[in-house]
C-alpha cells in the first residue's frame, strides 16, 4: 500500500497546462469553471501532465453539464492540479454556484495530485438548513487509486473539506500537510479501503451537520472520520469541532500523536469508535499517544473489537463525563493512558460492552473512581496509581461478575474499591497485592481479597464477611 507516496510533480516528463492560457481570468468575479476544465481535459488528452494554477481567485459558478452530473470541475487519471501556494490560488465558489455541487471531483481515477492552492467553499451562498445535506465538498472522490492531496488550505465547503467515496478499486489515499476549517460536514471524511492522514490541522468542522435521525450527534459531524478502511491518522491536531475523530466499519487503523481539542463544544468526544445503535466500530484499531482536551467524553468505544488505547493524556473532562468510556466493545485494552478530572469515573465502563475488558499502568488522577464499571462483562484492573483525595480507586457495581484488581497503588484515594449494590450485586471479584488507604466497602458475594496492604498495613486475607478495611 506504499504507492502513494510518490508526488508526481517529481516526474521529469509532465507536461504543463497553464489555466490562463485557456482563459481562466483569476479575476474572483468570471465564471473561470469552463476554462480550467478545459485545461484538464487537454491535459487527460495528452495522457497526463500539470494544470497549474497562477496567482488568483477562480471563481466557479456553473455545474459541469458535459456528462450531466452535479460537480463543477472533474480532474482525470495522472493529473497534477498544482497552485502558486495557499492564499494564492484559489478556488472559490461563486455566489451563483448551485446546491449539491463538489467543487473538484473524481471519479475512480488514478496517479492524481492536488496541492499548493486553496479552496474557499463560500458556505454563505448556501440557505443555513441546506448546508451540511448535500454533496457540496471542497474536494470529491468517488474511489480511485494512488491518490495524494498536500499543502492545501480548504475552508467554508457546505459539506466535508475532503470527501472520499468507496468505488471499484479504490484505496492507497494520502492525504498531508493541510488545514481544513469551518465547513459544514467533516474536515476530512474517508471510505477509501486504505488511508493514511497526517500532520495536518482541522476546525470548527462539523457544527453545520450535528444531528441524526436517532436525535445524536451525527457520526460524520467531526474533524476526521474514516469508515469501511485502514490506514492511520497520524500528528494531525483538531480543535473545536464538534468531534474529534469517528472510525467505523473499520479495521487496523491507528491514531497515533493527535491533538484533539474540545475546548467551548458542549458534549464534546475526542475519539469515538462505532455507534451503540448504529454503525460497528470494526476491529484492532491502535489508539495511541493522543492528547485530548477538554472533552466530555475523551475516548468512546462504542462498538469493535480487540481495540488498544495506549499512551497519551486526557485532560480537563467536563462534568458528568469520563476520560474512556467502554459501552459496547469486546477485549479492549487501556494502557499506559493518564487522565486527569473524569467526576463520575476516569475510565468508566457501562451497559453491555466492555467485555473482556482491561486496564493496566493507568494513571487516574480525576473526580469520584479512577475504574468504575456497572457492566456484565468481566474486566481487570493491574498496575494502575490514583491520586485523589477521596472518592474510590475502582467502583464496581451492579450485577457485575469476575472482575479483578490486582497491583494497584490507590493511597492516595479514600476508599481502594467499592462493591455496591445497585440494580443488582456484584460476585466473584478479586481484589489482591494492591495498595489503600482505607481498603474496600464490600457488597454481594463469593470475592476475593488476598495480599492488599490496607492503611500501611498488611492484609493476607479477608472475606465478605470482613470487608478490608472496615
């Protein structure tokens, strides 16, 4: 899947089409749709070759009516769009442009590169409820191969920045080094079977598209959103969309080195993996070394399988929310993560999922538990240290079953862990070698507690019978 990591203006024998010698004026007032077109067209006709881009503002304000469909200029296989630099080319959407119309668009092409222009999508010529529902990207591919899109700025698009469809024989996408703000839909949005996203900057994306039918947060309402992929998503910051980063129907993606800001979003999600009710969130995805701030929730996983968040910090979490949130995911694994001011739980696992689940070398630094788990399915809690005054270490609750914490140092919390009736009783737990300061509040039946030094003191054993502690 290395392919597309050429850039084809490398190529010694591209050949070069200069849009202004077709009659694109860069004036920012003539409809320049039909002359850049043609440039791309004589380019495809002479097998490939460079359409470059002066200094100017091409305003687009027609569809191309050629074929009939709804876009405005369609770039071909071993195509390079190339600009004078951000900020001095640019493609902009005219006032007169219609709804439901992608401003650069590609159909199962191949060998294409964009970079060094910009797009403005002048949303603002848009009625407000039209904005985020139709197809009016900064850039649509519909499938395709070896595609790479760099050093871009995209902006005020009606729907996402970059959209990229599925089709037959797509894949090997790159898109780097861009900065993508206020549109409509997702700053970037991939169903490409394989991706990668890098060192590139997204905002306020997504405020324009924020509801479903189930009355949520739309999936695709974010700074980043791949579906039906892998790849990675790697160094790319987002700040104050309405979600960071959404990945479903997907597998073996990684997230790795991302700053995800929430700061001013009300119900904020740094990275969410499948939908409860919707969509799955696929398998073996790597969630690693992100920073997220200011989320209400930092790290949801939803749905999937054997997915790994390792690393990073979550910091800041708004109240009632929590740093990881575990709902319906099978054998996932947290390590190594620091969060920081989670007031119901810093990692919290719920519902039906969670199973399997287990947390090692955290550090949990936020409000009332550092674990808390109100879910069927088993669990283990190894390794971790919490300082916080008060509150519990780990709070196990409900009609739990098989849970283990073992290794871990909560002196500085109040109470090591709670079993607490609650809609059911917690059974079968151990609790071994850990560190507390006030050891466990017991509930329900069959537990373990074996090794655990209580208040500075050492606890071979215990029983339900005599909570630790106590």
């Amino acid at each position: 899947m290395g392919g597309v990591a050429f850039h084809l203006a490398k190529r010694a024998d591209s050949r070069v089409f200069d849009v202004r010698k077709y009659g694109a004026t860069g004036d920012g007032t003539t409809d320049d749709r039909a002359a850049i077109q043609t440039a791309l067209d004589a380019a495809d006709a002479a097998g490939g070759g460079t359409v470059y881009l002066p200094t100017g503002t091409y305003a687009i304000a027609t569809k191309n009516g050629a074929d009939g469909t709804k876009h405005a200029l369609e770039v071909h296989s071993g195509t390079q769009l190339l600009g004078a630099g951000i900020g001095a080319a640019i493609i902009k959407a005219h006032d007169d442009l219609p709804y439901d119309t992608p401003l650069l668009w590609a159909s199962l092409e191949t060998d294409i590169e964009m970079a060094h222009f910009t797009i403005d999508g002048n949303k603002a010529r848009l009625d407000a409820g039209a904005r985020g529902t139709g197809e009016d990207e900064g850039i649509d591919f519909k499938g395709g191969q070896r595609v790479v899109v760099h050093h871009v700025h995209i902006h005020d698009c009606g729907q996402d920045g970059i959209d990229i469809d599925d089709g037959v024989g797509a894949g090997d996408f790159l898109v780097h080094d861009f900065f993508i703000e206020d549109c409509a839909g997702a700053g970037v949005h991939s169903a490409a079977p394989y991706v990668r996203i890098r060192d590139g900057i997204v905002r306020n994306c997504g405020h324009e598209r924020n509801t479903n039918g189930e009355g949520q947060v739309a999936l695709d309402a974010c700074g980043i959103d791949v579906r039906g992929a892998s790849g990675a998503i790697v160094n790319c910051t987002i700040v104050g969309c309405v979600r960071g980063v959404n990945l479903a129907l997907a597998n073996d993606l990684s997230v790795r080195g991302c700053t995800i800001d929430g700061t001013g979003v009300t119900g904020f999600e740094g990275i969410v993996v499948g939908s409860v009710t919707a969509l799955g969130g696929g398998s073996r995805h790597q969630i690693i070394d992100n920073t997220i701030i200011n989320p209400y929730i930092g790290v949801r996983l939803a749905k999937g399988a054997n997915v790994r968040v390792s690393g990073g910090t979550i910091l800041q979490i708004g109240s009632g929310g929590a740093g990881i949130l575990l709902q319906g995911t099978t054998t996932p694994v947290i390590e190594g993560v620091m969060v920081q001011g989670g007031d119901v739980g810093d990692i919290r696992v719920q519902g039906a999922g969670g199973t399997l689940w287990r947390v090692e070398n955290c550090v949990l630094l936020g409000g009332t538990s550092g674990v808390r788990s109100e879910a069927v399915g088993k669990g283990v809690i190894v390794g971790c240290t919490r300082d916080s005054s008060g509150g519990f270490g780990v709070d196990l609750r409900g009609v739990l079953s098989g849970v283990t914490v073992a290794s871990n140092d909560f002196r500085g919390t109040g109470v090591g862990v709670r079993m607490l009736n609650s809609g059911g009783t917690p059974s079968n737990c151990v609790v071994v070698n850990n560190a507390f300061a006030a050891g466990v509040t017991d509930a329900g039946s069959g537990h373990i507690y074996r090794n655990n030094v209580i208040g500075g003191a050492f606890v071979a054993e215990g029983t339900t019978a005599w909570p630790l502690g106590a």
